[in-house]
C-alpha cells in the first residue's frame, strides 16, 4: 500500500488527473476499475475520480510495489527531468537569480539561453530551474512525477532579460495568468538604428510566415493577422542610434524588432529584420551577434491571490554587458 498526500502542488485537479499521473503507464480503465474496487481510496472513502482535490488530501493506493512499479514510468525517462537529473550535480550555466521565495523564481536570461528545448539535445531554462531546484533540495524526484515547475513567459533565444518561474502549481498557474491577461506591465531596453524624435504609441498587424518563422509589420487586418501594440519612449538618442525602453502591451512572436523595424528603426545586432550593413559593423567592433534587446523591467499587478503579497512590486534586470558597453560607446547610455 502507499499513500499520496496532496500538496498544494496537486491541489485543485481532478483525482483521475492526478493518478494519470502517478500511475502513467496505467490504463484509464484500470483505474477506474481499482477505484470502483476500493482499491483507490480518497481519505478513507470510495471514490470515482472526478473528485477536485484540495491540500490535504490522502489518496490510497492498496496496490503492492511490484504493482506500482510496473505502472509507472521512471521519473527520470521524462526527458525534460533526464536532462535536469543528469546536469544536477554542478549546473552547465549558471542562473543569474533576480528574486526568489517559495512561490515564484525570477532569472536575468543570458543570450543564447531557450526559455524552453525546441528539440530533444536541448538544455533551457526550465531544465537548468529544475536542476537548481533538485540540487538545493527544494524538489524531489518523486515530486516530478504530479509536478514541473516552468516558465511563465518566453523571450527569443538572444533576447536577454527577466524570466519568470513557477515553483509551485498555484504560483505558475496565477502568474500565466497574468501573462495571458496582459495585466503585468513588460518594459524593454534596445537600441535602434538612426535618430527617434519622441516617444509613440504604434499600433499594426502582425501577420506570421511559419515557414520562414519570420513576421510582417501590415497597417491593415489580413486573415491570419493579429493586432499587436507597442509603446516606446525615447531614453537617449544620437546622430546614429537611440536607446529606447520599450512597453510591450501586446506579445507577439517577434513583436518589438519587427514593429521598431517597420517604423523605420531596426534594432541594432537584428539578424533578421535589421540591416545587414549596420550589423557587420557591429559584428567587426564588437563581436555582436545577436539583437540588443533586454527585458529590464516587471511590474507586478495587484492581486489578491496566491500571490497577493507581490501586488505592485516592480523587479528589475541589470542591462548585459556588451550591451551596457556598446551604449556607453556611442554615448547613450
């Protein structure tokens, strides 16, 4: 027999959800057969799977370890959590932590580090958080198997900047939303080629070619388009660049480089939607290969959920290095 405990981890799912997690080579007839047989319990009491589990509960299994064993894929043959157990004994890269307490975990991302794998080989962000968290004793491997803890938003692979984790269920399910709802503020720093005269609020289309995985800036709605808003104000500027911060009202896949290139000012180091001409230069001086954008800023709406005591709390991420240098350079910054 073995018992689970429900944590606020597994709270709020179904029964079934959750054993289709436990017991993830079972099939769902199984389990609804054991627990028609009272061989799965909820809190002592016959159960039929579509019970919402809150914290506290106690599920029951009368099965032997043999029994649960043979229904239950190794936690650690799930390839995100295989990449995080294999990497947990001294982390590949280093997480440059900007805040952390019990709920959420926020990172400076590096350029060059995915939010999340893209394909097999992989290492992300999720898996270096989850390493961090098996190492320093936070999680368990056995807890992977109800539980992940994940990213709540995404920034392009040389994108820099804060990115927020949810080390808990309820945490990563509240701050999605917040994403999602767009009621948490994002702000950006980047340089751009040429001279921005005044701040602006711009509106458009942004219309996705999947094969290329490249946009199109349109000034009216086409099918597959959607609307997209972006708002900047001008911090310093020059003969040939200026330094904006970036509010991203919208977020859309490459919203803000190709937004700023549309309105006639692409952003320095953009492989994709920049100019080529600028960008070897940058690339001879500086070595840049990547676009000179960092998400600087959160500002936390209020909220008086899970987690209210974060309610207009702003965090902040130190701009990279060669970015800071390269602004220094040309005298905005």
């Amino acid at each position: 027999m073995q018992e689970l405990h429900v944590t606020g981890n597994e709270a709020g799912q179904r029964l079934d959800k959750l054993l289709a997690k436990f017991l993830n080579q079972a099939p769902k007839s199984f389990l609804y057969k054991m627990m028609r047989k009272k061989n799965i319990t909820l809190n002592g009491r016959k159960c039929s799977g579509n019970e919402k589990l809150v914290a506290g509960d106690i599920v029951k299994l009368f099965f032997s370890d043999e029994t649960i064993e043979k229904f239950s894929a190794p936690v650690s043959g799930n390839p995100v959590v295989k990449k995080a157990v294999q990497g947990k004994s001294g982390s590949r890269k280093t997480l440059y932590i900007l805040y952390e307490d019990e709920q959420i975990l926020l990172l400076n991302k590096p350029v060059g580090m995915l939010s999340q794998k893209a394909k097999e080989s992989d290492v992300s962000a999720v898996e270096l958080l989850i390493e961090y968290l098996l190492s320093s004793g936070q999680l368990s491997e056995s807890q992977l198997r109800t539980f992940h803890p994940a990213v709540c938003n995404r920034l392009d692979r040389n994108t820099s900047g804060i990115l927020v984790a949810g080390k808990t269920l309820p945490a990563l399910q509240e701050m999605s939303r917040f994403f999602k709802e767009r009621s948490i503020a994002k702000y950006y720093r980047c340089l751009v080629a040429g001279v921005v005269r005044e701040d602006a609020y711009i509106r458009g289309y942004l219309w996705k070619n999947e094969k290329t995985n490249k946009v199109r800036i349109l000034a009216e709605e086409r099918p597959g388009s959607v609307q997209i808003e972006t708002e900047y104000r001008v911090l310093k500027k020059n003969t040939a660049v200026s330094l904006l911060e970036v509010h991203l009202i919208t977020g859309k896949t490459h919203q803000i480089r190709a937004h700023l290139a549309s309105a006639g000012h692409p952003m320095i180091g953009d492989y994709k939607y920049g100019n080529p001409a600028v960008n070897e230069s940058y690339r001879k001086i500086y070595g840049l290969k990547s676009q000179l954008l960092h998400a600087c800023r959160l500002e936390i709406p209020q909220s008086g959920g899970t987690l209210g005591y974060l309610s207009g709390k702003t965090f902040t991420a130190e701009l990279p290095e060669l970015f800071a240098k390269i602004c220094k350079d040309k005298g905005v910054m």
